[in-house]
C-alpha cells in the first residue's frame, strides 16, 4: 500500500472471524503487508481494517490517499490488482487526513462511485477494492 500523504501513518488490523488476529504500523508512504498475514483456510472469515493518516502537501490539485497492489512472489505486481483511490484537494492549504475502512472478503464486488468529501477517500471506495483483492483470494503460503 502507498500513499502521497506527507508524515503518513498506519495501522492495518487483519480480523479472523470479527476476532483481530494480527496488527500492523508503520510510518513513510508505503505499508507492505506479508501475504501470510492474510493466509487463512477458505471456511474463515477474513477482514482487512486499514487506517491512513497524514497531511495533503500543498499546492497539488489532487492526493492519491491510497495506492493498493498485489505482488507476486518475484515483487512484481499481480495483473489487474492495483487500484487507486485518488481525491481533489480543494483548499490551498495542508489539511490533515484520515482514512480507516473494515473490509470483509466479498463474493461479488462491486465498483462504487468516489466520495465527494474532499481530501479524504471514502470508505465504500476502499471497501471495494481491498474486497475485491481479498475476494480474489490470496496464494496460501505452506509452513
């Protein structure tokens, strides 16, 4: 996951079951997220809560808030798994932000509209596409 927020900080909680099963933080513009992390029998129920914060840089018209991609087990990214949640800044000055989204493994995603809010990603664009990562199901790691 990357983002252009500046001072960017992460929280990432993977749910087994609504039970948090493991947490993750970190600082910079990029999170990575060991795929073992997401790697449970397909009989679970697995969620994905990511929360983002940091401050809009000044002058840019627009923020990517959030880059998500699948990598393969050579690093290089998954055809057709990176989505990007980009919003237009508005106001001239640095604003804080804040994203957080609880994403559920989903049959059937689908795409929905960007959040109007300015600066920050709405939630129901996050929820589709960690979703639809998830839904694709991730490789299973052996021990």
């Amino acid at each position: 996951m990357q983002t252009d927020l500046l001072d960017a900080r992460w929280n990432t909680v993977v749910l087994t079951d609504g039970i948090p099963a493991d947490t993750e933080s970190g600082q910079g513009s990029v999170m990575f997220l060991n795929g073992l992390a997401l790697s449970y029998p397909t009989n679970r129920d697995v969620a994905l809560e990511v929360t983002v914060a940091g401050t809009v840089p000044e002058g840019v018209p627009s923020v990517t808030v959030l880059l998500v991609k699948e990598l393969d087990n050579s690093g290089n990214p998954v055809p057709g798994s990176m989505v990007t949640v980009t919003e237009p800044v508005l106001a001239p000055v640095p604003a804080r932000v804040t994203t957080r989204a609880l994403v559920t493994a989903l049959p059937s995603p689908s795409p929905s509209p960007p959040s109007p809010a300015p600066t920050r990603a709405g939630m129901v664009p996050l929820l589709a596409v960690l979703a639809a990562i998830l839904a694709r199901g991730l490789p299973r790691m052996r021990p």
